[in-house]
C-alpha cells in the first residue's frame, strides 16, 4: 500500500501516512513556469494500491487538476488499484440543476476523476449521500460525527444537550450525531436562501430555551448560515450555541463573521487545511479526521469492513 499527497493538505496526508505507520511516496508534485502541473513519481508503484490524498477545497480548480494529474501517473506506471481519497470534494454542492441552462458540476468532476483512472472513492461527509452515486466506482463516504461525539461529550457530556440542524436539508445528519449524544433531542433552524452566499433565518422548530445547543452542518463557508442560525437559538433563548462543521471552507471574511459571532464556538475538521486566520480565531477549534481516513484506508488495502466503523 502507498500514500500519494497532493499539495492541497500536507499536513492531513502527512498525519494519515503517520497513523498508517508509512512513508509518503516519494514523488513531486510541482508547476511550470506557465503554472501547468506536473508530476514525477520517484519510486515504483507497479502492482501497488495507492491511495491519493487530496482535497478539492480552494484554489478548487487546481486542487482537481493536481488530482487528475497525480491519478494518470499512477495509472501510466501500473499501480494496482486507485483510490482517490477526498477529505473535502469541492463542487459537491452543484449537485443538481438550480434552474435551466445549468450544470450538474458534481456530476462532471466525478466522471473526470473516474475517467483519469480512479478505481475507488474514499471522501468524508459528502454534501448529499447520493453523490455516492455519482461515481460508477466504488465509493465510500466516511462520517465526521463519532469524532464530533467524542468531543461534544468530552466537554459537555454533563450538559443539557440539544442538536440543532441549520437548515432542513441537514436534518438526517443532525439526528445521527443526536444519536451518539445519548439520544439528545433535536430542533431544526427553518432557513430560506435567497442567493448564493446569503442566507436568511425564517424560524426555528423545537423549544431551545436554556439548551446547550449544538449546532452541525457539513460545510461552512462565507459562515452566513451559521453565524444566523447562532443568532436565532440565542434570541429565542439558548444558554449557548456551539458548532461543529466537518469541512471548513471559511471563504472571503468567514473568519472574522465567526469571531464577531454569537457563538461559543466553531469545531471544524482538518479535511481542508486551516488557514491561519482560522488557526489564529480564539472561536475556532480544528479536530483532526486523521485517524478515521487512516483507519479506513486500512480497512479498504486489506478489503475488511469500513462501514463497521461506525456501529
Ligand atoms: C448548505 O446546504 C450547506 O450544508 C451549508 O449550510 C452551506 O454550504 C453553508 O454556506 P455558508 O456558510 O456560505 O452559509
């Protein structure tokens, strides 16, 4: 078995090799002087199974390129089997024609990936379950929430909890982590979108005055949804709002939303890299997915049970 990184999140690759007790292979993964990508695999990898990590997150288009690129190598010098490893798939959010004359982009990245040479998916919290079958490869799709549980009930087990989804959409996702915290009820925050990057709090389903609420999403991004969900359990009464969000795209003044915000905290994972404006928040928090990916990646190389890691 190999471990392949691109350059979108070194720190994770790095930490996945580590829990693997292997090396990275050695390869560069590097550009021309007129920014075309490049790679160069400096150690045999006929007949291997290797498993490239590398997160579609922001620059989005390059992350993928570099992923394509990595994958065609793989596939021109023989490796065995591969799997494309997502801690964070960029795009998945264009899962569905908004109106006419749109794309399905979700749909187009998976049959690039698919037709550069994956054999396999390994991603983290894809926006919508169905994505899975996007990919006419097998595909795993692992959750954030027993590491979000383990946290949440390490620092507050002794609270009144109650798990909030940010919107209806995240509901299913919501009662899961509900689920691991002991059965803790669930309210739901009724949001309308009237554009992309704007989000607007209309009501809140559930009776959330003086709950510890926790908050969960997938992803957040310009920090709207979040930062007005907080708003709204604080007005109507919550003794505190904490969040916990798998993929922290944190994109244009997030950040500083989150800081300025009403809540406790933002628990992110590390399937984006942080930024140092994140690392630097006294509000946000980074759990790492390292173990998980690496425990599944394990399971897949010696073909056991991955989704028995989450019984
Ligand atoms: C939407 O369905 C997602 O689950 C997130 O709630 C959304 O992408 C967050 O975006 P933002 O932080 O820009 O409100």
């Amino acid at each position: 078995m190999k471990i392949l990184a691109g350059n979108s999140n070194l720190p994770l690759a790095r930490a996945i090799a580590g829990y693997l007790e292997l090396p990275l292979t050695n390869a560069d993964v590097r550009r021309f002087a007129d920014d075309e990508i490049f790679v160069e695999i400096h150690e045999n990898v006929r007949g291997e199974d290797v498993f490239v990590v590398q997160s579609t997150s922001a620059p989005a288009n390059d992350n993928l390129m570099e992923l394509l690129i990595c994958i065609d190598a793989l596939r021109r010098a023989s490796a065995k089997r591969i799997t494309a490893v997502l801690p964070y798939f960029g795009y998945a959010r264009q899962d569905r024609k908004p109106g006419p004359r749109t794309p399905i982009s979700a749909k187009l990245v998976a049959n690039l990936i698919t037709t550069a040479g994956a054999d396999r998916v390994l991603a983290v919290d894809l926006h919508a379950g169905q994505i899975q079958g996007f990919f006419d490869i097998p595909t795993d799709n692992l959750y954030g929430a027993p590491v979000m549980a383990a946290d949440i009930l390490t620092r507050s087990g002794d609270q009144d909890l109650m798990v909030v989804s940010p919107d209806v959409g995240g509901v299913v996702r919501a009662r899961a982590l509900a689920r691991r915290l002991n059965n803790a009820p669930l309210a739901i925050v009724d949001k309308r979108r009237d554009k992309p990057g704007s989000s607007e709090v209309m009501n809140i389903i559930g009776d959330v005055a003086g709950q510890h609420c926790i908050l969960i999403d997938d992803i957040i991004d310009s920090g709207g949804t979040l930062v007005n969900a907080a708003q709204a359990l604080m007005d109507e009464g919550a003794a505190s709002v904490t969040a916990y969000l798998t993929h922290g795209v944190l994109s244009g003044s997030a950040v500083e939303r989150v800081t300025n915000s009403a809540l406790k905290e933002l628990v992110i994972t590390d399937t984006i890299q942080p930024t140092a404006a994140a690392l630097a928040s006294p509000k946000i928090r980074v759990l790492t997915i390292a173990p998980l990916i690496g425990e599944a990646i394990h399971r897949i190389a010696e073909e056991s049970s991955v989704s028995s890691l989450f019984d």
